[in-house]
C-alpha cells in the first residue's frame, strides 16, 4: 500500500519564470517515496483550463505527451497518481506550463536598427527598437514572446520583462534559435503603451575567443517579438514587430560580451528612425530545453585598496562570472572605468597579462573593461550586455568612490544543485568548492573552457567533467542545449568542431589552419561520451536518438582517418603499413593529454612544450592518445546501438572497438604491461578505458604507482586523464596512492591551488608559481574532475554498472585514517540518496538512505556486503581495518 504522492513533477524544458515548451512535451516525475516497487501511473491534465485528459501510463522518466500534440500558447496543469492492482496512490500537486508560440504560428517581422556607422565588432552600440500602441480597457493577461539574433532585453512600459540575462543565449545562429516567453501582464496599462527591445550584437556579431575574431553569423542583429494581450471584456490584442517601429541609439554606447560594455547616461537623445525590416536570415525558431542565464547571487566587497590617487581595486572573494552594479555614479559628467580580472600583483594591482593570448604573428592584450558616464541622477550601471571573468575590479575615477556601492552580480545559467559533498579535512570540503565554483563559472549558457580569455564551448573540457557535472546539478537540458549546436557544427566530413557553438563557422573555412586542428580525440569523442553519460545519470534515451546521426559520422571520419593516415615515425619504421595499422589514429592532428605538470628549467621557471617549440609539439605522435579514444568511442556507440534496438549496428561497432584496442594493444603495449609511452597519463587511460588485459592490469596499475613514486608523490596527468587518476588508483587496489597524492600540497597538486588562495581551478597545475606569478586561466574547471572521486570513494556513492538512472547503486567508502566522517547527498531522477559515514575511533559507522525504486550493495571497508532496498540503514565495523 502506497501512502505518499509523486512529487517533483517536471517537463523537459526551460523557461524563465515558468515552463515553457515546444510541441512535444516530456513528462517526468520521481516516483512515491513510500512506493510499492510498481511503475505504472495514472496522468491528468487540463488544457487552457478546460477538457480534462486521463490516460494511464508506464513508467516515470521522460515520457512523451500521450494526447494530441499541444498547440501554440495552450496552458496546461497536470498531476500524477501511482496505480497498483490493489490500491492508487494520491495524486501529486498539479504542475503548469505553457505551449511556446510555435514556429508557424508567428506573424511578427524580423526588424534591425538603424546604424549611422559602423565603428566594428567590439565597439558597436546598442539599439533601441520601439513602438508605441493603446489598449482601450485593462488586461486580464499578456505574453510577450521573443527572440533575436544578438542580445536583448525586452521592457515594456520601463519594466524589464522577466529575469532572463543574455538572451536568446549562444546557439549555433544558422540553424538553432530559441525564443523566450515573459509575462507582462502587470506592467501594462489602459491607454497608451511602450514596449523596447535594447539589442546588441551579442554572440551572433560580436567578438569570439582568444583573438576577439568578429563572429560571422550574420552581418547585422535583428529581433522579432509578438505581444499577446487578452483584455477584460474578451477581445485579444497582437502588437507585433514590423515596420511601424522605430530604432534609435541608446544609452549603451559601446557593447561586446568580449571587450565590455559603455553606458553613457547623457546620450540616448538621438531621433528616432523606422526600423529596417526582413533584413537578416534565421533559422525556425525553437523553445530552448535548458534553464535560462540568470543572476543567481550578489557578493558585496570584501576589502577595498586604494592603488594610487584616483584608482581602487575591490576584491570580492571568489573568482566568479558576471558583472558588478555600482549605485555611486558621481556628479553629471563624472567617467568611472571597471576592469576587470583574477589576480593581483605584489603591488596590490589588478594583472591580466597572463590572459594575453600569444600567437606567431599577434600578441592579444587581454582586457575586460566597462566604462560608465553619469547624467547625475539616481541611476545604477548594471552592465547586463557583457559579462566578465573576475574576482578583482580595478575603479578608475576622478573623485570620491564609496565602495559601498559596488556589488558583484554572479551570472550563469540556473542550474538546479543535485549534489553535495562535505568531509572532515577542511581542505577536502574547500577543494569541492573550488570545482564547484569553477563549473558555475564556466556554465553560462554552454559548458566554456573559462570565463575571460576564450569563453568558448571547448568539446574536450565538457566531455571531461560532464561525469562531474551530472553529480553536482541537473545538467540534463543544459547539455542537450549545448549538444545541438555541437552537430549543427559538425563538418560535412564527420569531424566535430572544436568548441560548439562555432562562431568562427570552421565547417565553412576547411581549408584554413584552423581547420587542420579540428578533429582531434578526447575532444571530437564528447559527441560520443557526452550523450552517453546523459543517458546514464538520467535515463534518457533521447539523447542518444538524437545524437546518433552525429556519433555515427564521428566514428566512421576517426576510422577513415586511421586506415588512410600514418604518422610519419610509423612510415619511417616501414614504407608499408603493418595490418593492424588501419585501426592506429595518428595520421591527424590531435591535442594529445594536453598541459601535463611542465618541467623546470635549473632557474626554477616553468618549460611550455607549446610555446618553446610548437612545430615539435604539433608534429609529436599522439597516436596512443587517437587509438585509445577511438576504441572507447566505438564501444560505446556499440552499447549505444543496444539501447536504440540497432543490433546489427551494435554487433558491428562492437567488432570494430576490439579491433582497435587490438591494434592498440599490438602497436603500445610491451609484454610486461608497460606502455610504449610510460606516462601516467598512459597507464590511467589505458586502465579506464578497458585496454590492459585482465593478465597485465596488476602490472600497468603497479607501474604507474611507481611512476607517481618516482615524481615524489605527484601526479603528472593533463586534462584527458587527471579526472580518471584517483578512481584507477583505488579500482586496482591503491587507495592509499589515490589519497597521497588527493593529499599533495606541493606543486602539482590541488592543494596546492588551496595553498596559494585559488578560489577556483586553475588551468595549468602552476596557475600562480613560486614567484607569486600567475600563469593561464585561474578558472578552468577540467581538472576539478577530481571532486567526483570525493563523491564516489571517499564518502563512497556511485552508480552500479549497468544501471541508468541511478536505479542501482554501490556505496563503498574507502576511509583514510586522517578522516573521521564524510557525506555526500545526490538528488537522483529517482529521489534523494544520501550517505554519511563517521568513525569515532573504535567503530567505523555509514548510514545510507534510498528512495523509492533504487536498490544496491553496500560495501563496508572490511569488505563485508549487505543488501540495500529504498529506505535508511544503518550499519557499522571496527575501525581495525582503517589502520
């Protein structure tokens, strides 16, 4: 018998401040938490309040809309009950959403501002696009829906609509737009009425990565927006974008997500001008699946140094993305300029130059400045059509500054925390709070490499922490978001671009040097890896439906490449190709393992393989890496294939992966378990992908615990491999290796990055030297890969293999004796698993709790085993086993 509800009923969708979807909405829900093991429920919903629908469904998780397809703007309210033969449960709240204005049911007319000049990307203003219209009694309701190409924010009557920031987000322009949906109903009125749209280029005209080049979505921003207004005596009122608005410059002089953005309040005074109208090109317009850009927290000023006279620099504690608001504007005329950054020199002043990007023919000074004029009243600069890397603000302004007026505004997409981690080493709990700060970071609308230098959708650095990621927050819709621009950007060929979305639009420059580097493994595999591990943490098959085209291609370029490519040391080694040569991937360009741990030279400074010789580097053969990732990407397109019902695919790629880690096998592995390339980054690959032999695992895992031995207790792994370091460690039976170097203070290490007061990860195990010096970017989350282990080894919960869903677990703490207690909390699709443990000298004591519809093993450090069934137990051993 049953005595609770569904709860947490959802749909797979985003929306600002309420859902809102497309045409096919998915249901979801986490079953009663006192349920009886069944998994059959009964739906009922009510559209635009009426003609109530029952159906009886199978199943909790992602379930399609099982009544005729929703149209345009319906309103819609639903719950939930569980049925059994016997009994039902109760039926759960309603939740509501809302039907988006579908692509072919808008009206409105894309329209463009006016440009007087055009000073180019980074410095081009904003615009206003206007109109004016009455109502002729007061409003029952109102929708605005909008979109653009560019930035935008909508007001209407003054006010701002809804809470969304940097809409419409970054997608790929030529093929995926979304639109959001706002109610304005209050800020209506009867008589006449304003509504704005400020636009600015964005990310579909701005500037894009390191070297700041100008997007090429498109030559100019436009938006579209439909107004619907019910009014109290039942008429209806549609006001439209078309060509009786008007374009004026605003306020915003300057405006670039990149460089920063101007604010001159005496300006704005310039007549305004029709709009033009059908100007630009645009894909149908989509509702976007992931939660909308927002400010989540504001941070007040924790110190304040006068640098010299008229300049200040604020510290706000933590490395963060987003803006400051500043309410002290000074008197009519007063400039004060913002720049910003994350580290400060032994002066005490801001530093970026180790932001500054190097190439052969340009140097890029790096630079976030935004510049503010006051008209001298009472108003406050929010910059909100830019956003910043930053935990330091250099004020510059002649005059008086009360740096009581200045507040750090944290921005980045909403996400919904699914996970915590808390143990009894203080550096332990702060080192999770570094990665997790370093995530939200770099989680503004797409998964970024960093928030200030590039802020571009590195495929290598989302496939390498989206295993983390999925612990810490719901990324479900946020990463199918992001997976549709990675295959709106795949090449005609089947290579992945490098970042996703691609402003610089490599799928139509393939004969630029850029496009020689785009393909390479560990980064192209994320169109692979990244679905996969979606489908696993939250059992949704879509997003492998989705991505299959894509993973197909993918696979088959990397096949074609190996069978058609040799590195030149293997043509040297023999004219002809050894047979188990075609399945080698080393004829391509490849990142390879990507800022390992660099050496130093006698004076103590650090050694950049890229920068001291790039033609060397760039050549070196990184087949090991190419085999590896190729294997691991073909097994699990295999295991992809079963899951959609493929068989013959299945059976297919499956042949294919053991073929690869054959060769691999043939062509880098010597008989003693040795690997040709010897690094820890090798061996850690190797271990977790599968390709060691059951008979040589004990010999390559002892290897590398004495390679780590030999670096003095230090890893020596880059980007691909550090996030698998740990967990191999402990799976082939060195926990206590794992735990040196999780332990480490000195250089590389994470705790070292405590030591020397990072508030984030540090993309280079060096981010500040000895010398105090700063080096790369001071958030880059990839390394903070090491956190899922906290989560998994430490406090001890995982998914069992197999499962989906978190239908099944393993809790297995594997305790250090520094350690008195850890736990960690994870909100599954099925419900809230928690598991703590403590030891208090004589008795080693975990408590772990299952929702309904999960079940697993638990697995004491003495290595006794206990069934686990939902509910909370208890259970406990000597702490002998600790010693």
């Amino acid at each position: 018998m049953m005595t609770s509800a569904p709860y947490d009923l959802a749909i797979d969708s985003g929306g600002d401040r309420f859902p809102v979807t497309g045409a096919a909405p998915r249901l979801s829900w986490k079953p009663p938490r006192l349920a009886d093991g069944g998994d059959s429920y009964e739906l009922e919903a009510t559209v635009d309040g009426i003609a109530a629908l029952r159906a009886v469904v199978t199943g909790h998780r992602y379930l399609g809309w099982p009544w005729p397809a929703p149209t345009s703007r319906q309103r819609v309210a639903w719950r939930v009950r569980a049925v059994s033969a016997d009994a039902g449960s109760e039926w759960s709240e309603r939740h509501e959403f809302e039907v988006g204005l579908l692509d072919q049911d808008w009206t409105a007319r894309w329209i463009s501002p006016v440009h007087t000049d055009d000073p180019g990307p980074g410095r081009r203003a904003a615009h206003t696009l206007a109109v004016s219209f009455e109502l002729p009694v007061g409003v029952a309701s109102a929708r605005l829906y909008s979109t653009a190409l560019g930035v935008y924010e909508a007001f209407v009557n003054g006010e701002r609509a809804g809470t969304a920031q940097l809409s419409p987000g970054t997608t790929s322009y030529d093929r995926t737009l979304y639109a959001q949906a706002s109610d304005v109903g209050d800020s209506l009125r009867t008589g006449a009425n304003r509504l704005e749209i400020v636009l600015s280029d964005g990310w579909y005209r701005g500037q894009v990565g390191a070297f700041r080049t100008p997007a090429e979505w498109g030559d100019a921003p436009g938006a579209r927006a439909e107004l619907h207004v019910a009014l109290e005596d039942g008429s209806t009122r549609v006001v439209r974008t078309d060509g009786d608005w008007t374009s004026a410059p605003s306020v915003i002089t300057q405006a670039d997500l990149m460089a920063g953005q101007t604010t001159d309040f005496r300006a704005g005074t310039a007549p305004a001008v029709p709009v033009l109208v059908d100007q630009v090109a645009a894909p149908p317009i989509a509702w976007s699946p992931a939660p909308p850009v927002r400010v989540v927290e504001s941070r007040a000023v924790v110190s304040v140094r006068e640098v010299r006279d008229g300049v200040w620099v604020a510290d706000f504690g933590q490395n963060a993305s987003g803006w400051v608001t500043l309410r002290d504007l000074g008197a009519a005329g007063t400039t004060t300029v913002l720049e910003y950054g994350e580290f400060r020199d032994a002066t005490g002043d801001l530093s970026t130059s180790h932001l500054d990007s190097h190439r052969p023919d340009a140097t890029m000074v790096f630079v976030q400045r935004d510049e503010v004029v006051s008209a001298g009243h009472d108003a406050v600069f929010e910059p909100r059509h830019t956003i910043h890397g930053f935990q330091y603000v250099r004020i510059t302004r002649e005059g008086a500054f009360d740096p009581k007026t200045l507040e750090m505004q944290v921005v980045h997409t909403d996400l919904a925390r699914t996970g915590s981690f808390a143990c009894s080493d203080p550096d332990l709990t702060r080192l999770h709070e570094l990665a997790d700060w370093s995530f939200r970071g770099n989680a503004v609308d797409i998964p970024t490499d960093c928030p200030t230098r590039e802020r571009l959708g590195w495929t290598g650095d989302y496939q390498i922490f989206a295993p983390t990621a999925t612990r810490l927050y719901d990324v479900s819709g946020f990463t199918r978001k992001w997976l549709r621009s990675v295959r709106d950007d795949q090449l005609d060929d089947g290579r992945i671009a490098n970042f996703s979305p691609d402003g610089r639009r490599v799928k139509l420059h393939t004969d630029a040097q850029f496009a020689m580097m785009t393909g390479s493994a560990g980064w192209g595999d994320a169109i692979t890896a990244v679905p996969w591990e979606m489908y696993t943490a939250y059992g949704d098959r879509s997003v492998l439906a989705d991505n299959w085209d894509a993973m197909v291609r993918w696979v088959h370029w990397a096949l074609a490449t190996a069978s058609g490519s040799r590195h030149p040391s293997r043509v040297q080694r023999s004219s002809e190709p050894q047979p188990h040569e075609q399945y080698i991937w080393d004829g391509s360009f490849h990142w390879g393992e990507w800022i390992e741990p660099k050496r130093k030279r006698a004076d103590g400074t650090l050694i950049d393989p890229v920068q001291d010789n790039p033609q060397a580097w760039f050549m070196a053969d990184k087949g090991e890496v190419g085999t590896a990732f190729l294997h691991r990407s073909l097994d699990t397109v295999a295991r992809a294939a079963a899951i959609l019902g493929r068989d013959d695919d299945a059976v297919e790629f499956g042949e294919l992966a053991a073929r690869v880690r054959d060769a691999w096998r043939t062509e880098f592995l010597a008989a003693d378990g040795r690997t040709v390339a010897d690094t820890q980054a090798a061996y850690v690959r190797a271990l977790s992908f599968g390709l060691i032999p059951d008979d040589l695992r004990e010999a390559s895992a002892a290897r590398l615990v004495e390679l780590i031995r030999e670096a003095g207790g230090h890893l020596g792994t880059g980007f691909l491999s550090t996030g698998d370091l740990l967990p191999v460690l402990a799976e082939n039976g060195y926990t206590d290796v794992a735990y040196d170097v999780l332990l480490q203070r000195t250089s590389p290490s994470w705790l070292n990055m405590i030591d020397k007061g990072a508030t984030t990860i540090w993309e280079d195990w060096d981010g500040i030297d000895d010398q105090g010096d700063a080096h790369e970017s001071l958030n880059h989350y990839s390394k903070g890969a090491v956190v899922r282990f906290l989560h998994t080894h430490v406090a001890g919960l995982r998914q069992a293999p197999g499962s989906i869903a978190w239908e099944s677990v393993i809790v297995q703490p594997t305790p250090h004796p520094t350690l008195t207690w850890a736990k960690t909390t994870h909100e599954s699709p099925q419900g809230p698993i928690s598991v703590h443990w403590h030891s208090d000298g004589d008795r080693f004591e975990v408590e772990v709790d299952l929702p309904a519809g999960t079940h697993g093993t638990l697995v004491l450090p003495d290595g006794a085993e206990r069934a686990l069934s939902p509910g909370r137990i208890t259970a406990s051993t000597t702490t002998e086993v600790l010693a």
